[in-house]
C-alpha cells in the first residue's frame, strides 16, 4: 500500500503548526462539550427516524377469507408459514416442509406404536423425478433426511439440525432461502425500501461523522511522536458507522405486499376450518396418508400440533411453545425478561422505593464525579512546575469522568423508569390469571438461581415468563394475581395437577406396532401384514339429527348453516353445520373408515376411548371431538360451546353421537344412552 506523498504530508504538517501557533487547537477543543451534545442529539434523531421507519413499514393485519378447505393456492408450506405467521418464519416451518414432502410421496412417514420413523421411498427414480422440482429449503430438509437415514429409514428423534452453534446456522440459511422464495413470488419484501434504506444508512453516517469529529476535540499527548488523534478520531467514527449500519441492517426483515396479503387471506380461510377440528390438530405425522397436503399446511399454520410435536426438527427452543388453551393448538412465543422492564417480577412497592433510592444515588454521584475529578487535578497540578495538569491525568480524568457519566445516566434512567413501573402497578388493578404451564427454566447460576414460568391463559400468542419460585411443573395448570406492567406475580397457587401420561400399549394391543400408514392403506409398497384397506360400507348410513335434536341434546338453540363446509373426509351429502349468534358451531359427518383407523392407531396417551357410543368410540384429548363407529359406518362430532366446561362439552358431544347413531334404530331418544 502505498503511503502519503511526501510532499503533501509536509503541507499538512506546516498547516497543522500554524494552526497550533494561532491557538485554534485550543479553541476547537474547547467545542467538545458542545460537539458532543450534537453527538448525542443526532443519535437521538437516528434513534426517532428508525423508530418511524420501523413503524410505517410494519406488516398489516391480515383478514382472513371465507372459511374453506380449499388450498390457498401453490405455495410451498414454508412460505405459506411465513405470511400467515406476520411475515415472520416460524420454527415449525421445518417439518411442515417434511409433511409436504411425504404429502408429494417424495418420502414417507410411518408410525410403529410411539415411535415415528421418515422413510425413503423404493422407487427412488420417482422420488428424484418429484425432487427435481422442489425449492432449494425443501431440498435442505430431503438433504438432511438422507444425511441421517440408515437403510433408507430414519426415526423423527433423530432428525434433530444438531448442536446450538450447527442448528442456528442451518436455520438461518433455511430462512433466507424461503424469504427469497417469498419474494420471488411477489408475496413479500425488505422491510425497508430502496429510499428509506438509503435515508437510514444517510442517517447512520451522519452520526458517525460526528462522532469522528467529536472525538477530535479529546486531548493528544504532544510528547508521543506515535500519537495519530487524526486516526483514532476515524476509527472511532468506523466503529460508530458499523454499529449503526449492523442495527439498521437487523431490522430489515420481511414485509408484507398486496398479492402476499391476498394470499394469507386466502390460506387463514383454511386454517380457520382446520382450527375448528379439534381431531385434526391431533393426528400424528403419518396421518399425512389421511389428510395429504392439509396436514402440512395445517402444521405451517400452528393448527397440527400432534404432527410437529413427533418432528423435532432443529434445537429445542425456550422461545417457543404448542398450547391448546383457547380451544385449539397454536404456537406461542415466549420472553424471559431480566433487565427490560427494570424491576420485572418484584413487589410494585419495593421497586418504586428501589427506584427512588438510584435516583437519589445518580444525583450525588454526579456531584461526588465532579468533586473528585477537581481535586484529583488539583492535586496533579501541585507536582508540575508550571502548575499545569499533566497530559496523562487529563486523559485519565476524562476516561473516568465518561465512564461515570454514562453510568450515572443509566442509573438515572433506570430509577425513574423503576418508579414510574412500579407506580403504575401500585395503584392498577391485578390481572387474575389461570393458566397452563408451558415452560418451566432456571436461569442464573448456583448461587443465584432465577426461575422463570411461562404460563398461557389463552389469550394472547406472546407471553412474558414470571418470576416464581421453584416447584411448578410443566402442563399443570395454575392461577395467580398478575400486575399488569411488572408481572408480579401473587398468591399463586395449583388448579390442577399436570396430567400423567397413561402407560403405552400392551403388548394384546394388535395395532401398537403396525405403521399407522399401512393401517391407512398407504403403505407405498412395503411388505409388512397389515389389514386391507379400508371398504366403504354398502348402505348408506343413518341420517343426521337436524337442529331440534342438535338443540335438545347440547342445551341451547341452533340452527342448521347451510353455508358451512362439509367436513373434507366427509361421505358425499352427509355433513352438516350448526350454529348460533353466540359462537356456538356443531358439524357432524358421516366420514371416511380411515378417520377410525387413524384413532385406533393413536398412542394411549393421544386418545379418549369412549363406551356406551356405538359399537367403538374415541374422543380427542383437546377439544373433546367424538369418532365413535356403528356397524359399518363412522361419525364424527365437533364444535365449540362458548362458555361451557370441558366436561359439559364433552357430554353434549358424546350425547349427539349417540343420537345420529341412534336415528335409525326404533324408539330411540336423543340423548339417551
């Protein structure tokens, strides 16, 4: 690299010495308090633009479209993750992508008892056919089925993106491929536009322009011949640009566009009707062989909770959740704050008179600074002789004078904002909350432990862990009095136990080890025994109970919506919809034998046998939809009863099936056993 002419350099030179001859250097210097107040009011601009920008340029609420199982269009699962979930990816896009995937029969996903196990199909020179077109993060997730496989068969625990460091990085790259993706099509874009990028990283360099001439004005050392203020003036506008630029840069994600928005319209059309199947949201992966590509995007849109639970594909993450409360499984982020709020999760009263006290405390270290750095340069002034504080002392008192100003400052602010929250939570009502528990961390380390709970009352998909005391256990459900912006939390205490596991299948169990696709009849091939596919029963089966029967059975009046969708494994013309103004909504069909089957091969843990409903009955462990069977023939009930107990509803349903199956045989009573 070459250097400065030399020439020039001695210009420079005579121009720097006159300038220190006339006493500029003094006077420039004697700015910097006042460079560096429009150091930090330009910072302050910074901060207000990006705030805007990221408030203008955020993504609009979707209103989702009629209600319909018809697919929202082409999009592949991931993508259709990202513009249902606010344009942000959610982690469950991953085995979303695998379910299609199976969907395609570009793999296949079996169920031996518990154990989910992801396939390769034989006929590998169809399954390169259908690969040839998938998008690049849909070969990423094949790519890495066939990394794990052994005998072209991999079970779905093992399918995990490996250590924190390796699955961070595999997600990321994940990511970035289905955001092009997105915007190939036209359903998304950067959060900021070419402009309001190019103002921000304006903005960004302007500031540090004047940081760089800011720290111009600090003292240099005229008996160090090495000393470049010049240089370290530069540098530290560098690292300034660098740290703006790297903030403005992270909050450029993604954005909605007009054809994106009419898309998740379209695709919230569906989940709507796949939300309201309480059965649905527990099929496990291999149910893909019942519901096809719905089970995918229903596992892309947090409707398929059973499916995503058995792929866990990428690292555990603290951040994220299943919850069914609210009647329907969906996913929920999780917080765990520690500094923002200050003061979060103590008593209201001790963080108003903890804030208090910092600010009292800022206030006269401010004083005791200023004191101090005097008297420290007055006593470093009696030991020259000209009376003159030496240059190192100058630099040092400035160095710690800085150092304790910004401390002071953070105290300050962190006082009055302590006040302020804790003011607010004495003198506002407290939140009762009752809720399940969905995550139970230790943060900390020994000495000093620090135990978060997350619990999700059902009413929000963003949640703050509390701070409480070891012993709560995950799945229970508690109830507790909340302050609205500190989250204290008082008189906690345990609705109900978290349930046990019931124990797995016996070994009499004939379904416990057979794939639930081979019971299904999608075996793709394989050898094993397995009962034949399932027949459609010769007669046609019973009629439905109409709206009077409806209402007489669950205790409040409905009418029939002839508007509603038939159930998708619906025989053709044997569904039908009830509802009420309250929210009330029934749907009973006549379904496709595979439903039954699919229950049948559930794990105990996953289904509700039922007895006195026909001759074989299950009942889905969220939502309390029936499947019961008569003969040759199956039913299914679901719905909500806004306001009604669980064990209410359940009772409603089982009596409504009891009731269709009962419409054909004489003398029989809706709502009679």
């Amino acid at each position: 690299m070459t250097g400065i002419p030399t020439g020039f350099a001695a210009t420079l030179s005579g121009v720097v010495d006159v300038v220190a001859a006339q006493g500029l250097v003094d006077r420039w210097r004697g700015l910097g308090p006042v460079l560096w107040l429009a150091v930090a009011a330009a910072a302050a601009v910074w901060a207000l633009v990006l705030g805007v920008a990221a408030f203008c340029t955020r993504s609009r609420q979707v209103t989702p479209g009629p209600a319909t199982l018809d697919l929202g269009g082409t999009e592949p699962a991931a993508v259709v993750n990202l513009i249902t979930g606010d344009w942000s990816l959610g982690h469950e896009a991953v085995p979303a992508t695998l379910l299609d995937l199976a969907a395609r029969k570009v793999v296949a996903i079996d169920q031996v008892g518990e154990q989910t196990l992801v396939r390769l199909r034989p006929d590998a020179t169809r399954a390169q056919e259908e690969a040839a077109g998938i998008e690049p993060y849909e070969r990423m997730v094949l790519d890495h089925v066939v990394h794990h496989a052994v005998d072209s068969v991999v079970p779905a625990e093992a399918l995990t993106t490996g250590p924190e460091d390796e699955a961070r990085g595999w997600w990321r790259k994940f990511r970035r491929s289905v955001e092009l993706d997105a915007r190939h099509r036209g359903l998304s874009r950067q959060r900021w536009s070419r402009p309001v990028h190019t103002v921000l990283l304006v903005a960004s360099v302007a500031v540090a322009v004047l940081v760089a001439i800011a720290a111009t004005t600090l003292p240099d050392d005229p008996d160090d011949t090495d000393d470049d203020p010049v240089g370290a003036a530069l540098a530290l506008g560098g690292v300034a640009a660098g740290a703006l630029i790297l903030v403005v840069e992270a909050a450029n994600g993604e954005r909605d566009t007009p054809a994106g928005r009419k898309a998740a319209g379209r695709w919230l059309g569906l989940r709507t009707i796949l939300a309201d199947d309480p059965l649905f949201s527990e099929y496990p992966p291999a149910g893909v062989a019942v519901w096809d590509r719905l089970l995918a995007f229903g596992a892309a849109m947090g409707v398929a909770h059973g499916a995503v639970r058995a792929l866990p594909l990428g690292a555990d993450s603290d951040k994220e959740a299943w919850s069914s409360m609210g009647g329907h499984w969906r996913v929920v982020r999780i917080r765990y704050p520690r500094f923002v709020p200050p003061g979060y999760g103590r008593r209201p009263g001790l963080v108003v008179l903890s804030g208090l006290v910092q600010v009292v405390l800022a206030g006269a270290a401010a004083r005791v600074a200023a004191a101090a750095a005097d008297g420290i340069g007055d006593f470093a002034a009696g030991f020259s002789s000209d009376e003159s504080v030496p240059y190192g002392v100058r630099i040092g008192i400035g160095i710690g004078l800085g150092v304790l100003v910004a401390l002071v400052a953070v105290l300050a602010v962190r006082g009055v904002a302590m006040v302020v929250a804790g003011a607010v939570d004495l003198f506002s009502p407290r939140r009762l909350v009752e809720g399940r528990v969905l995550r139970v961390r230790r943060r900390g380390d020994d000495e000093h432990p620090r135990w978060y709970t997350a619990v999700d009352d059902g009413t929000t998909a963003r949640l703050r862990a509390w701070c409480t005391a070891p012993g709560l256990a995950q799945g229970s459900t508690v109830r507790a009095e909340v302050s609205c912006w500190l989250s204290h939390v008082r008189n906690l205490e345990l609705a109900a136990p978290a349930p046990v596991r019931p124990s797995l299948p016996d070994d009499e169990d004939e379904t416990a080890g057979k794939p639930l696709a081979v019971l299904l009849g999608a075996s793709g091939g394989s050898d094993r025994s397995a009962p034949e596919t399932p027949h459609r029963p010769a007669g046609p089966p019973p009629p439905l109970p109409d709206a009077t029967v409806v209402s007489a059975v669950i205790g409040r009046p409905v009418e029939q919506d002839s508007d509603a969708q038939a159930h998708p494994l619906a025989e053709a013309g044997h569904s039908a919809g009830f509802a009420a103004a309250d929210g009330t909504m029934v749907q009973l069909a006549w379904v496709d034998s595979g439903l039954l089957q699919a229950h049948r091969c559930l794990p105990r843990f996953l289904r509700r046998e039922l007895t006195g409903v026909g001759e074989e009955a299950y009942r889905a462990v969220v939502g309390g939809g029936v499947v019961a069977r008569q003969g040759d023939h199956v039913l299914m009930v679901m719905g909500r009863l806004p306001g009604s107990a669980d064990a209410e509803r359940d009772q409603a349903f089982a009596g409504l099936a009891r009731a269709a199956i009962g419409a054909g045989r004489p003398g029989f009573e809706a709502g009679a056993p």
